[in-house]
C-alpha cells in the first residue's frame, strides 16, 4: 500500500465496510475528511473526536489507515487515547 505524505491530495474518502448503508456513504465521507484535516492540525484524543459526533472513530481511523495514510495511536490512561498521521521514515 502507497503511503500517503502530509502533502499529497488526498483521494475522495468514503467508508470501505461493504456494509455501509448507501444513504450513510456522504456523512461517514465527511467524517473521513473531518478526521484527516484534525490529524493534519496535529495529535487528536478519542475525546476530541467523540466531542465532534464520530462515536465510531475507530471505523473511521480504519478506513483512512485502508487509503494509505499512517496513523499511530498512544494510550494515555483512565480510556483516552491520542492519535497522530505520521510519515514514513
């Protein structure tokens, strides 16, 4: 799979589980590309991203890791866990 760098055009997100309902395809889009411009800005907490409405993060971090980009996570403690876009070395 091709890594992305910070600086590539990303491809048009959609969720990739087959199960997606099509009428779900354009709000878990956007959700997609809201979560990647958060990463861009820098690390996210699983806080920040439920606080946004995305309370099935996970699926989303799936499908960006799927188009390619690298996405750590750290585990902070007490259920929060940060998330960072990195680059390849």
């Amino acid at each position: 799979m091709h890594q992305l760098s910070l600086f590539d055009t990303p491809p048009t997100l959609r969720p990739t589980d087959p199960s997606v309902a099509p009428d779900d395809v354009p709000r878990l889009t956007g959700q997609c590309a809201r979560l990647l411009a958060m990463l861009q800005r820098g690390p996210v907490r699983n806080t920040e991203m439920m606080a946004c409405g995305m309370f099935k993060y996970t699926s989303r971090i799936s499908d960006l890791r799927r188009y390619g980009y690298r996405i750590v996570c750290e585990q902070l403690g007490g259920g929060v866990s940060e998330y960072r876009l990195t680059t390849r070395t």
